[in-house]
C-alpha cells in the first residue's frame, strides 16, 4: 500500500518534471534568453559601481516585466549602458564583459528567435575563431609555456593543479611567493617549483584547448553548409562549457556561452536546449571550494 | 503545445536561420542580421592592431587573446626610475595624492602605447615629489616589517597644487624659521589622507623614466623573467618652476 503511495508520487514527479522540461524545450528561446540573459546582469553585471548599478536596476525591472523581455527598445537601453559603463574602461575589462555587449546588441537587433538563433551562431563561431587565432599566433602557448606557468602561478587553478598534477601546496605558495616579489621588484626573475608530470599536463592542455576551441569555431561557422557539422556543434559547446569552467572557473563568461549556445538552438534540437540549461546550473557547482573540500588544511 | 507556441514552432520551422523572414528595408535586415557580428569583428581586428603596434596585452582591448600568453595585464608591472642629483634611482610612488590619470595605472599597464606612456610620464613629471624613505612593506604588509624581512626602500608620494590648495588658508610660505617651516610641512599636506602624512622633503626631480615591464617564461628551465615593453623619460619639475607651484618666494629658501 505505502509503496504504490510512494510509486505514485514519483510517476507524479517525474511527469511533472517531463512536462516541464517540455515546456521549456519547445518555449520562445528569444525570451527565455533575455530572461537568462538579465539574470546574468544582475548576478555577473560588473565590479564597478557605476556600471553595476545601472545595469542591475534595468534587469531587475525587466525581469519582472516579462513583456521588455522581447522588446528590442528595452535591449537597446540595456545596450547602451552597458556601452556607458564599459567603453572608458575598454582596456581594463574582461572579454566577457564586452562580449556582453555584443550578445545584448543581437538581442536588441533581433525580431525573431530565428533572427536571435542566426546571431548567436555567428557570435559563438566568431568569438571562438579569434580565440584560436591569438592561440596559434602565441609563440608560448601551443608549446606548452602559457598553462605551465598559470598552473603553478595563478591561484584560480590552484586546486586543478593540486589535484591532477600532483604539485604540492607548499610549492604553489612558494610560487606564487616569487611571483609577488618578482611583479614589486624585489627580484628579478626566479625558477618555478612543479612535479615531474606536469609539463606534459600543461602542453595537453594547451593542444586539447586549440583543439576543442578551433572544433567550436568551425561547427558554429560552417553548420550552415554542413549537416555533419551542424549536427555537432551542441554537443562540442557543451562539452567545452564542462570541460573547460571546471578548470577556470570565470562562471559568468560560461553562462553567457551557455545563453548564447540556447539561443541558437533549433525546435527539433529539445535535448540541446535542456542540456545548455543543465550546463548553466552545473556551472554554478563549479564555483564550490573544492580544493578546501578534498584537501585537509594539514596536507 | 499551446496555440502560440505551435504558431512560433511553425515559424521558426518555416525560416532557416540563414533565411529569415523578409523585412522592408534590406540595410535594416542586414543589421538585424549582422549588426553584432559586423561590431565583433571590428574590434577583434582593432584588438589586433593595438597589440602588435602598440603594446597592448592580448587579454584586454577586446581580449580575445585571453589564455593564450603569459603577458597579461596582472603579469606587467611598472617601473618608476628618478634621476635626482644626477643618480638614477628605482623608487616606489604612491599616487593617491595624484590626478584619475595616473591613479588608473592598470590602464597604463595594459595598453602603453607610446601616446598614452608619454602623456602618463609627463604627468607624473609636473608633480610634486616629496622622498619618506618609508619601506615599502611598512606600508604593504605590516606583519612582513614587524618579522623584519623586509629592505629599506626609497618611497615617493606625489602631491599636486590642488592638494596644497585645499588645505586652509592662508597659502602657506617657506621661510628660514625653522617654526614657520614645520608648520609649513604639517599645514601642506593636511590635504593627504592622515595615514599618509609624508615625514621627508620636496625633491628636484631631474628626469623621469617610467617602463612597463612584461613577464616571459622558459618552459625548460622553469625560469620566469621580465622584459621591458614600453618606457619613457620626461624632465620633472625644475627648482624655480617647483617654488612657484608651491607658492614659495624665490627669495627664500633655494636661490637658483
């Protein structure tokens, strides 16, 4: 009797959840972009006050107002603040920040999901072609010298390289020590301290990034010449967003591709549209301390 | 499927993406169409430009060239090197006293072309100079000074008019009494945050050269060095032009 009760429930659950997921599948993606897309405002709108407030006060508003979630009007005040806040500090913020720019201009220009779905595509496909262009026109990336050094420097990567490349705490602080003296001038230059594997890690690394970037790039650009190609390009942004945000963890960069990667998807695409939406919260777990959760503070 | 749902479906089914619905005007169906993608690829191919003619990082400016070289903005720092009495000297500035200008050194460092290095050293220039020889980690990092790990560094805050200014009238004047000239030190920088109180001297700073310094790393030999990107050098304030911002009378003090 109790566990016809509990089986009931559970068909009830799952069928609600199925039915949700439905819903969302096949609803206006141009809306719930701009909603995605207001709620990465408010969450990753910018550090500077002069910008962030602005820019939050309108997402809220149109959060609330699911009507401006369409309105290209409502886009185009969106754009140009973020345009006012941003362009004096052109050369200070990070390429997501501008990026954001552009993906609110798309949503302002586009009429259509169909309009939205073609920008998208093109603004993934672009952004990812002029990544790999400055990758292979970087003399110390595609040999191994850019991941290498971030590893054991920058603290973002910290846990990945304590994890995977077996580097020790003591030898991550001592670097990053020496990095700090290095950038106020106390020394001049200094050797850094890894574990033996590690060289290898950071030049598969950097050939599994001009390889996963540059196969975006061309998916995104060429699917409209090719089935195969059109086929694969969800499958390729997702496992990029997975792979890549697990490592460096600038969230809000992931979830705008994440929108973006949305956007563009096709009615008959239901799957990848449930999937880009599971990235966005499986990118919000990226951002727990697991360092601090699988290390002890002794080890 | 609600009916508006289905009607959407059946649009979007209707309209390949590289086939929209036709609008009435073809140059606004061409910017719907290619508005943000034309505005990316403008700035992506500026990006470039800045950076291979003028020092820009590749992380910034557009920035699509983040993580692809060990030369971003964080990995720069600034080198201020002041000639006074005819020996260089490698010092630490304090700006807080200073204009927006040379307060944003992030800007600097990650886009020194030679325009904006030279507007930034000139203005650095036209300031007044005042030498604490405070250590640079008192200041920092006060646990590292109280272990005594740390050198004496020579340390410079820059002071401008405006800061004299601002402090009460009357404008204060130097003279040889030994009274009226502490009173002149303590009443002049007033302006400053207190914590920032200055104990040493205006300097005649000769020339100043101001360098961005990049990293570079050799994978083989785990050696991380740095290289100058851009410098400049700009004459600093002379004796005479140094007494007349800070309202001193020629007659007193240094005769030139």
């Amino acid at each position: 009797m109790k566990l016809d009760m509990v089986a009931g429930l559970a068909r009830r659950i799952r069928d609600s959840i199925r039915d949700k997921l439905t819903r969302i599948a096949t609803s206006n993606t141009r809306s719930i972009a701009g909603k995605l897309t207001l709620l990465l405002f408010v969450l990753y709108g910018g550090d500077y006050w002069d910008l962030n407030i602005p820019i939050v006060i309108f997402a809220a508003i149109g959060l609330v107002a699911s009507s401006l979630q369409t309105n290209g009007w409502y886009w185009a005040v969106i754009v140009a603040v973020l345009a006012k806040g941003s362009l004096p500090r052109f050369f200070v913020l990070d390429n997501h920040k501008i990026l954001m720019i552009y993906w609110a201009l798309a949503l302002a220009l586009s009429a259509t999901p169909a309009y939205l779905a073609t920008n998208a595509r093109r603004l993934i496909g672009l952004a990812f072609l002029f990544a790999v262009a400055w990758k292979i026109a970087s003399p110390d990336f595609a040999e191994g010298s850019f991941f290498h050094l971030t590893l054991v420097v920058d603290g973002r990567f910290s846990g990945f390289t304590r994890i995977v490349g077996n580097v020790s705490a003591d030898a991550l602080a001592s670097n990053q020590l020496s990095m700090r003296d290095l950038l106020s001038g106390d020394i001049t230059s200094f050797k850094t301290v890894d574990s033996p594997g590690l060289s290898m890690i950071a030049v598969g690394m950097s050939w599994w990034t001009l390889f996963i970037e540059g196969a975006v790039a061309v998916a995104f650009l060429g699917a409209g010449w090719s089935h195969r190609l059109h086929c694969l390009r969800n499958p390729l942004l997702i496992l990029f967003l997975l792979s890549t945000y697990a490592i460096a963890t600038v969230i809000g960069f992931g979830w705008l591709l994440a929108i973006c990667g949305y956007a563009q998807t096709e009615n008959q695409e239901k799957r990848s549209r449930i999937a880009f939406l599971v990235a966005l919260l499986v990118l919000q777990l990226y951002r727990a301390p697991w360092t601090q959760l699988t290390f002890s503070p002794t080890t | 499927m609600d009916k508006s749902e289905r009607s959407l479906s059946i649009a979007q089914t209707a309209m390949p993406d590289n086939r929209v619905s036709s609008a009435f005007n073809p140059y606004i169906e061409s910017l719907r169409q290619y508005g943000a993608s034309t505005l990316l690829v403008v700035v992506a191919l500026s990006q470039w430009s800045f950076v291979k003619n003028s020092n820009l990082t590749p992380w910034k400016g557009g920035g699509f060239g983040m993580f692809s070289t060990v030369d971003a903005g964080p990995f720069r720092r600034l080198v201020y090197r002041f000639k006074c009495q005819g020996i260089w000297t490698t010092v630490d500035v304090d700006l807080a006293g200073g204009p927006d200008l040379l307060r944003n050194t992030g800007e600097i460092r990650n886009y020194p072309s030679q325009d904006r290095l030279k507007t930034f050293t000139e203005a650095l220039a036209s300031m007044v100079w005042i030498r604490t020889d405070r250590t640079r980690h008192e200041h920092v990092c006060p646990t590292d000074h109280e272990q005594g790990q740390c050198p004496l560094y020579p340390y410079w805050l820059a002071t401008t008019r405006t800061s004299l200014i601002q402090a009460t009238q009357p404008v204060p004047r130097r003279s040889n009494n030994r009274q009226a000239d502490t009173h002149y030190r303590s009443y002049s920088w007033s302006a400053l945050p207190e914590k920032r109180l200055p104990s040493g001297d205006v300097q005649v700073v000769e020339l100043i050269e101001v360098a961005v310094e990049a990293i570079s790393y050799d994978r083989a030999t785990r050696t991380v060095a740095q290289h100058v990107v851009a410098r400049c050098v700009a004459p600093g304030l002379s004796t005479s032009q140094l007494k007349a911002r800070l309202g001193m009378p020629l007659e007193l003090g240094q005769r030139q």
